[in-house]
C-alpha cells in the first residue's frame, strides 16, 4: 500500500467504525388532559418504565420524548392530584400526538380546628428614650461660657442640630 491510499483508508475506517448501524432512536409527542374537564395538565411527568428517559409536560400540557430506543414501552404519568396512568406503546400505530387522559383523585381527610389565644402585646414605646433634663443638669453640660440651651440639648442622645446657623433641633425618632 502506497501512503496516499493509506491516508485515504484511515479517516475513512474512522468514519465506518464510529456509525452503530442499528442504532436507531425514536420521537414520541403528545398532550397531557383532565379527562373529566378537558383542561390540558401543566408540569406532568412522564417516563418511559424500567429506563432512566423522562420528561415533563409544558405548560400547555405539550410534551416530547427524545431518544427512545425501542417502538415498542410502557409509559407511566403522574401528576398531583390525578390517578398515575400506565399505557401501553407501539410508535408504529400511533398517529400523530399521543393523547393522555388522566382521572383526579379525590382525597378525603377529616376536619381540622385551629384555635388562638390572644396574649396582651407589650407596647414597645413606654418609657423607652425618656431623657428628662431639669434646669440644675442643664448647668453642669459643658458650655462656652454662657449656658446654651440649643446646644446642651444637641449632647444628649438621639438629638442633634439642623446645622450650625440655625436653632432647629432634629430628635431622632421623635
């Protein structure tokens, strides 16, 4: 073998070997419906038994199964509410969309009393950042010579002045 033949053989084996020749895979569509009102069912999930391939329902109640590996499965659907359905399918006699139809399941339980007790709320607000200044405090707060009564209040806790060229107080929370 001369090498242009060689160089020819080896993509060409590569290309051969990597195909499965019988590896086909299927589609399956359908739609997910309330049998008793016709609404379709949101966010159901379907799966194919004893493999590991599943799906859920759109929003419209749309769904699509992708690489399915045989025509012929068992396929269980669950969703809240509804009794889980097993159906039996061979793609090769359905026709179009596979239509699920789902019955609801009712589910009775016994009544449930929810009793209170009201308990008396503390109010938060009394007696919480009462500062009460008398005229004999207001003399030992430090001051420049003059006793300032704007700026004295301006060194208890909470207060303080609106700038300095103006005798507006701001109390915080107040």
């Amino acid at each position: 073998m001369n090498m242009k033949s060689i160089l020819f053989f080896i993509p060409v084996a590569i290309l051969f070997f990597g195909l499965k020749s019988n590896a086909q895979s299927f589609m399956l569509t359908g739609i997910v419906k309330n049998a008793e009102t016709g609404e379709t069912l949101p966010h159901a999930n379907i799966t194919v038994k004893g493999t590991s391939v599943g799906t859920v329902s759109n929003v419209d109640g749309f769904f699509t199964l992708l690489g399915l590996k045989e025509k012929k499965f068992t396929l269980n659907v669950f969703y809240v509410g509804c009794h889980p359905v097993e159906i039996e399918v061979d793609i090769d006699k359905i026709k179009g969309r596979l239509m699920i139809e789902m019955y609801p399941s009712n589910i009775e339980i016994e009544e449930i009393f929810v009793t209170a007790r009201s308990y008396k709320m503390m109010k938060a607000t009394e007696g919480v950042s009462d500062i009460r200044v008398a005229p004999v405090d207001l003399k030992t707060l430090p001051g420049f010579g003059e006793v300032d009564i704007f700026r004295s209040l301006q060194l208890l806790p909470g207060v303080s002045g609106t700038n300095e060229s103006s005798s507006g107080l701001y109390v915080r929370g107040g």
